[in-house]
C-alpha cells in the first residue's frame, strides 16, 4: 500500500462535493470536496506501489484539461489509468449536475 500526495494549479474553485465509485478490484473512489486553497491537494492511497510517474502522468492531463481547485481524495485498488480517468471525468459530471 502506497500513500501519495500531490498539488495542482487550478482557476476553478468546486463549490459542491462529489463521490463516484467504489473500493473494489481494479476500481477506485474518487471523492472531492471544496476548499478554501488556492490549489488542489490530491491524497491517494494505492494498493499498487511504485506507480507515482503514472499518477503524475494522468492527473497532469485531468487538471490541463479541468483546472479545479479543490481537496480530492482517491482510494484506488489497482484501477488502470484509464479507469482512473474515466473515474475523474465522471466526478467533473457529478459537480456539473450539482450546479
């Protein structure tokens, strides 16, 4: 188990939470909330160790393309990157239908 942290700039301060997914084989949760930070704080905890340069990779290209402010937190249980995305992508539509 590996416990990761990691900053992003954003423009865009999230006003509601979200929650998608679930804990489970090759899945992952993904829960985001407000924050008064000028920044995203993103804390994930990772049954498969030694994948930071992964995670790095696929959140650049998620806060690129979304530029959030807010304090995520991921708990993943060996979801590939492209569930990973699909995941995130799927928490940006549950913000949007709050709105």
């Amino acid at each position: 188990m590996e416990k990761l942290n990691f900053k992003f700039k954003g423009t865009e301060q999230v006003k509601n939470k979200a929650h998608v997914g679930v804990v489970a084989s090759g899945d992952l949760e993904v829960i985001i909330k407000p924050t008064t930070n000028s920044e995203s704080t993103l804390n994930i905890v990772t049954g498969s160790d030694g994948f930071k340069e992964v995670w790095q990779s696929v959140l650049k290209r998620f806060f690129d393309r979304y530029p959030l402010i807010a304090d995520f937190e991921i708990n993943d249980f060996g979801a590939t990157p492209g569930v990973v995305n699909l995941r995130l992508t799927q928490a940006m539509e549950a913000l949007e239908d709050e709105k």
